[in-house]
C-alpha cells in the first residue's frame, strides 16, 4: 500500500482529485477523513495542509506527496522530486501599494515585506544585494499593506485580481510553481513498484494533454502530402476504402496547431473529417 499525501483543500486539491480519478484512483469524496484508502489501486490518500506535505515525505509519514513547487523550496525538505505535474501554475512575486512609483529591487532597501515564504524570499533578497526586513504571516498576505503591517508583499500570484482588489501592484517575479510529484528519499521495493505504475498512469493522461485524435477520407493521390501534415505518433493508420482511389487515415494532432492543419487537409481534398478527444495515450 502506497500513502499519498495531498492538500486537503484548494485548487491543487481539486485537481489532485481529479488527476487520480483519471488514473483509476477512485475515493469516496463524501467521507471528510484524514486519511481514506482508495478503490481500483494500492493506495491511500492522507489529506493534509500544503505545507506539512514536504516534510511529511521527507520523514516517511507519507510515502509520496502532490504539492506545489513553492511549498516543496520553502520547506526545503529531503524529499526527491519524482515528477512536474503541469497544474495549478502560477508564481510567487513581489507587489506594491498601486500609487508608488517603481524603478528597481532598490524599492525594497529598508523596507518591510510581509509573506509566507521567507526562505525564498530571504535568499531572493540576499542574490539581489537588497536588505529589507520580512514580517512573517500565513494567509491574508495582500492585506498587510493597507493595514500598515508592511510596505509590500511577496506572494502567490495567479489571475491577479486579489492584488487588484487590494490596490496592488506586481512588480517583480520571482518564481514559477506547479504540482510536484515527491516521493521519499527510500522507498520499499514494493512501493516503487507502486509509484512505477501510477507515473504510468499519470504519463498517459498527461501525454494526451493538448492532443486530438482525428480521422478522415482523403482521396490516394494526396496520402503522402496527408502523411507528412499528419505524422501521428510515429506514422498515420491508412485503411483502403472501398470506393478506388480513396483511402481513410487515422492520426493524432496537436490541439494548437488544429484549424491550420484541418484547413490545409481540406485544401487536399479530405473528406468526412471527424475530431475526438483524447482521454489517455500510451507512447
């Protein structure tokens, strides 16, 4: 059995939730326990805050743990980055009150930085040559410069609007966050076997991720100009019509690239063109 540490509420948590529902991971969400076993797979889910996630891998509590990027440098825990996710982005940064006028790091010198994460920020600060003092809070960062507690904030950032409503203003990124897979430093044969299997499963949905399968009617003159527009995973499926001179091609597109591509198979001649989602791809 394989314990996996999740955040126990949030974004990351519902996207957690559906990223193991999509791996055959199946958990009764009604039941609001700390830890619940799941159905379909070797596994329990141990719900805790995002911050308790990195040490709590690192000292075996968990055997692995989905937490954001930020969590996992803050704590600087010992536990080993097994996988990016690709979800819940976004970024911390450096905000100011809306009316001040910004022209540097210089802004910061003497200054008091309100935030959750101090080590990052301390070492930010420090590689900038910026002496500034930190006042260490958890939650309601954004509010700290409008109640006097500090001149700016180092934060989470993800649309924006919260600085907004606070009449702040993003002045400089600092870093780049997404869910991390981590695992413990040494896992029982048995368990990586586990966690080989879920990277797996995760791979497949994430290797679908942007893609469309596609399948169309193309007249025979054309396939090889359609086989080069359409690679696929490694070379299109061609399936002869029963009409001459006609051949039906299976491949996969990228989702970015879709009406240039279904513009120019047009221009081609095909026919009978059909888009399908894509829900799991194994290379």
């Amino acid at each position: 059995m394989l314990r996996i540490a999740v955040q126990s509420k949030g974004r990351l948590y519902e996207e957690t939730l559906l990223l193991l529902e999509e791996a055959g991971i199946r958990l009764n969400r009604g039941k609001r326990v700390l830890l619940l076993p799941a159905d379909g797979f070797p596994v329990e889910v141990l719900f805790l805050r995002d911050d308790d996630i990195p040490q709590s891998v690192a000292n075996g509590v968990a055997d692995v743990g989905i937490v954001g990027e930020n969590e996992y440098i803050e704590k600087g825990a010992q536990a080993r980055l097994v996988k990016r996710l690709g979800f819940s982005r976004c970024h911390l940064s450096l905000a100011i009150p809306r009316e001040e006028d910004y022209n540097g790091m210089a802004w910061f010198n003497g200054k008091t930085i309100a935030t959750s994460y101090p080590s990052i920020l301390s070492k930010y600060l420090a590689d900038k040559g910026v002496r500034a003092e930190l006042h260490v809070i958890s939650g309601s960062v954004e509010i700290a410069p409008g109640i006097g507690l500090a001149d700016a904030i180092f934060d989470i950032v993800s649309s924006g609007s919260t600085l907004i409503s606070n009449q702040l203003k993003e002045v400089e990124v600092v870093m780049q966050s997404e869910a991390l897979l981590i695992a413990h430093p040494s896992l029982c044969a048995e368990k990586e076997a586990i966690l080989s299997e879920l990277l797996f499963r995760f791979e497949a949905i994430q290797a679908a991720e942007g893609k469309k399968y596609v399948m169309l009617n193309a007249p025979q003159e054309q396939l090889q100009e359609i086989i080069r527009l359409l690679p696929g995973m490694k070379s299109p499926t061609v399936t002869p019509l029963a009409e001459a001179g006609w051949v039906s091609v299976q491949s996969v597109i990228d989702e970015k690239h879709f009406w240039e591509i279904i513009g120019k198979l047009k221009s081609m001649g095909a026919e009978g063109i059909l888009i399908m989602p894509i829900e799991k791809m194994i290379r």
